[in-house]
C-alpha cells in the first residue's frame, strides 16, 4: 500500500492521517457529550457512561476515563477542543488537567501546558496547584490467594476495575461505618420486609435488574435499591415479589421520574426516541 509513496509523501500522509485522527477524537467526545446530555445510556441499560463506553463502544478502562475527563472538561472550558484538534494537547494532559482547569484560569494556565509531554504536564500542575495535586505514594501489598480472590471479588460486585479507586472507597465505607456505628441509617428498602428485601435481592442476582431496549442488562452490583414496579403509592404492593425488582440508583430514579412526570418530565426512561426523537429527514440529511 506504500511501497510506491516516496519518503517525504509517506511522511506527509503520516502526519496528515494523525490530524485526522485528532480531530475525529475531538468529534467522538461531541458524541459523547450528546449520548450523555440525553442520558442514552440508562435507557439502553447501563450503569453509567463508564459502563456504555466500555461494553456498548469496545474502549478500555483508561480509554475510557481520559474520553469522559475530556468530554466533561471540553464542555466547561471551551479553549480546550481548538488545541485536541491541532494536536497541541493529548488527552492524557487533560486528564491531568481535569482537576484544576477552570473558565477562569484557562488564558493563564493552557499555554503553560500545550506541547509538553504529559510527565511534564504533570509537574508543572503539582508545583502550580500543590494544594490539590499532590504526589502519589506507591503502596506496595503483597497478595496471597486469599486476598486476591477478595479483589477480584470486590472489583467484581464494586464495578470497578481500578483497585487503588476500589481501595480508597472501602476505606471511606470503612471509616463512615466506624464514625456512625451507634447511628441507625434509614434503609432504601422502605416498607419492604428484611425477608422479602432478601428473596428479592437472591432472586435478581444481586446485580441491577434494567433492561434496556436492545436487551442489555445493566450490570451495576452496588448502590443497588428495592423498586416497585408499580409504585407504592399508586398501590403497588410490597409484598408480592413480582412488583418488586433490583434497581441501582440511576435508574431507581430515571424510574421514579417516569412514574412521577410531576418531578421530571424529562425522564431518561421515557418512550425510546425522546427526548432525541428520531426526525429521519433530518438524520438522512
Ligand atoms: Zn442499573
């Protein structure tokens, strides 16, 4: 396919191939920021927009975290997506950024950082914002069997593959219990019987039970809530097992905002097609 370009047209065409790829970048993260403001991804039945860019779009964990920091950062800071496109910031740069760019100090602080390697990048933020960046300490465990399984485990159930995330949040579990421990929390499982909460939970495999249009389950494990199908307060009932499900939070509350428009009429959950209706001149076009 190249044999017959010379040198200097190969390394043209490298170049030219890489802007493309840049600005094709740019426009995924649009896309991104559109399935997010219309929230396809509850309603196609997954747990977040993590979730959809993984098992829905094919990419991997850090693919995914640096498209979402740069989709979130370039919706808040408009000088951003100009220097994606041309090349002058990565997405690894923006990731490190995402912390600490605001409106407010973009002018001052992008033309510290664009064109530097992202190790580079990193320092300058650590020195410029020492207060909330601060340098990483590597903890190092030794993992038997036992503690291993219990990872994996706990990545697992958690949704969560990155274990220094999953270890900082059972920590903060952990130290929240402790703090409350003579406290009595109030159950999401309101008028549900602990045993039916139970049977309910056994029954739904301890995983959110959504299904979306296309069939995807939602495979969230935790921040999982009892819903009722038909709601308690139209008189669903709490005690027959086929009006009661697993449902995780998101979509526990999309459900609510369906059952009361009077909140939200503009539930995620509502009819396929809206609130992106589907206008076919205008997706032909
Ligand atoms: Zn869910």
């Amino acid at each position: 396919m190249f044999e017959k370009l010379c040198d200097e047209t190969f390394l043209v065409e490298t170049k030219a191939a890489v802007l493309k790829e840049k600005i094709q970048t740019s426009r995924v993260l649009d896309y991104l920021a559109e399935v997010d403001r219309r929230r396809l991804w509850l309603r196609e039945g997954y747990a977040s927009l993590y979730d959809f860019c993984i098992r829905y779009l094919g990419y991997s964990e850090g693919e995914t975290h640096r498209r979402i920091q740069a989709c979130r950062l370039s919706q808040k800071v408009v000088e951003v997506k100009p220097l994606l496109e041309n090349g002058t910031l990565s997405l690894t740069s923006l990731t490190l950024l995402s912390p600490v760019l605001e409106k407010s100090n973009a002018q001052d602080l992008l033309p510290k950082v664009i064109n530097k390697p992202s190790r580079e990048v990193a320092d300058i933020l650590a020195k410029e914002f020492p207060e909330k960046i601060h340098k990483k300490e590597i903890l190092k465990i030794v993992l038997d069997e036992e503690l291993k399984e219990l990872l994996d485990q706990a990545k697992r159930l958690a949704s969560e593959k990155d274990g220094a995330v999953l270890l900082k949040k059972v920590l903060k579990d952990f130290v929240r219990q402790k703090r409350t421990r003579n406290t009595v929390t109030p159950r999401h499982t309101y008028r549900v019987q602990a045993r039916t909460a139970r049977e309910v939970r056994d029954r739904d495999g301890y995983q959110c039970s959504y299904l979306g249009p296309q069939g995807v389950r939602c495979n969230q494990t935790a921040h999982l809530q009892i819903d009722h199908v038909r709601p308690y307060a139209m008189g669903g009932s709490s005690r027959d097992l086929a009006n009661l499900r697993l449902l995780c939070r998101a979509h526990n509350l999309a459900k609510a905002r369906l059952d009361f428009p009077q909140w939200d009429p503009a539930s995620p959950l509502a009819t396929p097609g809206k609130p992106g209706l589907c206008n076919k001149e205008a997706c032909q076009a």
